[in-house]
C-alpha cells in the first residue's frame, strides 16, 4: 500500500548513488522497487509506529499469549523501533507457530523488514512471501476485539505481493489494502504511519499514469481513484498525530504541494524532509530524493544545512 513518478506501482524507484557532499548516511540496499507512478511506498518504517493504547498493546482476549507476553512485546518494539531488526526477529522467530495474533503481526512486520534489506532479490522475495504467510495466520487468528497490527501488516504486505506478482495484481488487490488499512484506523485512529499509507494510497491514484489506469479499467468498472486533496488529508492528520515522525510523509507533503502548484510550501517541506535523521533505508532514500527536488528548484546547499 502504502512509503515512500512513473506508469506502474506505488512506490517510487530510488536511485542509489549521488556526488552531493549532503550524502552523509552510509550506504543502504535498494528498496523493493518497481518502476511506475507514485508508489504506495510501503516501506513503512517509522520510530513512533504504533503507540496503543493498552488494551490492544496488551492483546486481551487472546487465549494464545505466553505468560511473559508483556516483556516479549515490551522488548520486540523497542528492539524495532531502535532499527535493531536481526535482535528482533530473534527474539520473535521462536513464536511463529503460535496463534497470538499480537505476536505474529510483529513477527510479519521484521520478516518483511529484513527483506526490505535483503541484497539479493530472490532473499527479498522469499522473505515478503515468508511474511505473507505469518500476517494471514495473524488475521486467521484474531482475537473478537480485533487486532489493529493485524490488519495494518496485511495491508501492507497485501500491496508487497501484489509487486511481487505484477502490476495487475497490485492494483487488483488495491481496493482490498485500503479496506484493512481503514480496518486498522477503527481499532486504533491514533497511528500515524497508517494515515500515512492511506495518504500515499490516495496519493498513487491520484497521479496515475495513462497506461496504469487503462489496465485499473480493464480490471475495475469502476476502478481506483482519488485528489491530491485527499492525499494531503492524510499526510497531514498523519503530521498532526506525530510532528517531524517519518521523513517520508514530510516529503510526500512536497510532492503533494508540487502537484497543486504551491511551489514554496513544497520547497520548504522538501527541505524539512532533508535535514531530518537518517537512520533507515528509507530515509536514505528519501535523503536523496529530498536533495533532488531541492536542486531541481535551485535551492543552494548553504540554505539547507
């Protein structure tokens, strides 16, 4: 779905290399990517991902937790929220025959992170898929109250396979991420990188490009669409839930504003998504496709240091 402009897909195509003296992250793998429009950009990561609240942090109702559950998961989202992916994933692995649904979205969500890290591309597809399979035992397994991560992570991991697989069955399965995307938002209205991926799904449909929508037409009677208003919607709550979260969702702003014409509101978000930290590939990435954007208007480097 959604993270993160050409005639397939929703994630954009990021180059990997640059002689900007600004480039001062290290060097990262490629991101999954495709080339086509703007992208759903899932590559979701994000420090203040989930911040629950507690009855869905806890996971009640679900009979499957361990007895130590609460430490699992206390020291799992530390773990990924400090980007420490290998420390989580191993500490998560040995639970992926249970039934917990609170566990096994997170399990999903660090498989899926360590295949957006992969460097071989055939490791990168075994481990999406691998996640695949553990966000649909998540679903299967959902306790009655519901399980916000659940729904969130298949959404996301929806939209990977759908790449995976191709263009046609990306957008196929498009109509299907934004409903557990909305899913996710009814358990919990408070998560910012959710918005987010609705914003970049909305974004996606709106910048469509002529091929991409002649196959939406051919699968859909009615197929996807959407306003660059809309997109900003989401971006925006996104931002107002959680300032500065995600460098991806500032710059999505940019390109929003770019799209609308409001040249200087998408300088200065450009800007802001530069100058904040990278820590992940995707800020990597979006590090260089800030710096772009801010050479193509000819903001000199000394205005953004």
């Amino acid at each position: 779905m959604f993270k993160r402009a050409a005639s397939s897909g929703f994630r954009f195509a990021f180059k990997n290399s640059t002689t900007s003296k600004f480039q001062r992250f290290k060097q990262v793998p490629k991101l999954l990517t495709i080339t086509g429009v703007a992208s759903m950009g899932i590559a979701f990561f994000g420090k203040t991902e989930e911040k629950k609240p507690e009855n869905l942090e806890q996971g009640t109702g679900n009979s499957e937790k361990p007895k130590n559950f609460d430490l699992i998961v206390q020291n799992a989202d530390e773990l990924y929220d400090n980007y420490l992916i290998d420390n989580c994933y191993n500490i998560l692995k040995k639970f992926e025959s249970s039934k917990c649904s609170e566990l096994l979205w997170r399990l999903a969500r660090v498989v899926c992170e360590k295949g957006k890290l992969a460097k071989d591309p055939n490791e990168r597809k075994e481990l999406i898929l691998e996640a695949y399979q553990i966000i649909k035992k998540a679903l299967e397994n959902e306790p009655k109250e519901g399980c916000f991560g659940a729904h969130k992570w298949y959404a996301i991991l929806l939209d990977y396979v759908g790449e995976i697989e191709g263009n046609k069955s990306r957008i196929e399965k498009s109509f299907l991420v934004r409903e557990h995307l909305e899913k996710a938002l009814s358990y919990f209205e408070n998560d910012p990188t959710t918005w987010h991926i609705l914003g970049v799904w909305h974004f996606s449909f709106a910048n469509m490009g002529y091929a991409t929508r002649m196959v939406a037409k051919a699968i859909f009677a009615t197929p996807p669409s959407s306003t660059y208003q809309d997109a900003l919607h989401y971006f925006l709550k996104a931002e107002q839930i959680s300032p500065g979260f995600y460098s991806t969702n500032t710059y999505y702003i940019g390109e929003v504003y770019e799209q609308l014409g409001q040249k200087q509101d998408a300088i200065e978000a450009f800007k802001k998504s530069f100058k904040m930290p990278v820590v992940t590939s995707d800020d990597a990435a979006i590090h260089k496709k800030a710096y772009e954007k801010l050479k193509k208007y000819g903001v000199k480097d000394s205005e953004v240091v």
